[in-house]
C-alpha cells in the first residue's frame, strides 16, 4: 500500500519537469536575476515537497509554485535592502545582462527599466505581461486585489513609457 507523499512527489517531479523553466522565466522578469530566479523557484519546489499531503490536493499547484516563488523573492529582496542600508560594502549591483541569453539591446533597456519601477509595478508588469499571466492570477501571486493589480499595471506602464523614452500612440491621427 502506497501512502499519500509517494503520488505527491510523483506530482512534484511531473510539474518540476514542466514547468520549472516558465517559471524561472516569470521570475526572472520579477526579480531582475536569473540566479534569484532560479534560486526561489527551487525553495518553492523544495516547500512542495515538505507539505506532500497539503499539494497534491492543489487545484493550480504551479500558480501555488509561482506565488511561493514570488514571495521568497519579495522577502529577499527586502532583506537584502535592510543589508544594504546597514552594510553597504556588501550590496554590490549584480549585472543581470552578463547572465541572460537575449542580450539584445531593446531586451537589455527593457530589463534596466523593469528594474526602476516601484516593486509593485515590477511584479504585476512581469507576471502580466511577461509570463502572461491574467490579471486575476496576477492578484493571487502577489496576494493583492485585481483593482490594485489594474493600478500597478497602468502606473508602470506609463512609468516603462518615460523610463524608455517610447513615443506613445496617438490614436486621433493616422497620418
């Protein structure tokens, strides 16, 4: 007789081999490292793993899995902030351009821009259009409301807008 953390492992390694690169890439948008990213998705894994029982009864365990992520990385970056008021020798910029594939130069301004935005602009802005996620989904990862989530979006877009330099569309001429 097999008990319930043998399916859930099962269910783990099935999801970690699906879903574990998407993920990466969703919050890699988040953070802004590849390496963070990488990392926080692994420590939600391993949290799956420790409550066996309590994720194999998940509806959306990768939506479990991206919420997890994102919140590591949220407190992560917020102790990393503390460190770097406190210590600031130890907070030596990481340059996210030298670790990602696509070193384009519209990607690279892209990312340098994400990076400027308030963190919650960043997060909704990443998962929404990033890692395409609906707005609704984008609410349950960041545990806010879909209302704040329609601000955050609107804020950073506007925010990407001047940081990028990009001409807004004028809808009134076609010429």
């Amino acid at each position: 007789m097999r008990d319930s953390p043998a399916p859930a492992g099962d269910i783990v390694g099935a999801l970690y081999a699906g879903c574990y690169r998407r993920l990466v890439v969703q919050l890699y948008a988040v953070t802004g490292d590849l390496g963070e990213a990488q990392e926080v998705v692994q420590e939600a894994f391993v949290r799956a793993l420790m409550f066996p029982q309590r994720f194999a009864t998940l509806d959306n365990p990768e939506a479990w899995l991206r919420r997890v992520a994102v919140n590591l990385a949220r407190s992560r970056h917020r102790r990393r902030r503390i460190l770097a008021r406190l210590l600031p020798r130890l907070a030596a910029p990481v340059e996210a351009e030298r670790l990602v594939a696509d070193t384009s130069t519209a990607h690279v301004a892209l990312m340098r821009a994400l990076r400027e935005l308030p963190d919650g602009q960043r997060h909704a802005i990443a998962l929404h259009y990033l890692a395409d996620l609906p707005v609704a989904e984008v609410a349950e990862a960041l545990g806010v409301t879909e209302g704040t989530v329609k601000s955050r979006l609107s804020r950073g877009r506007v925010a990407l807008a001047a940081l990028l330099d990009a001409p807004r569309p004028d809808r009134s001429s076609h010429a």
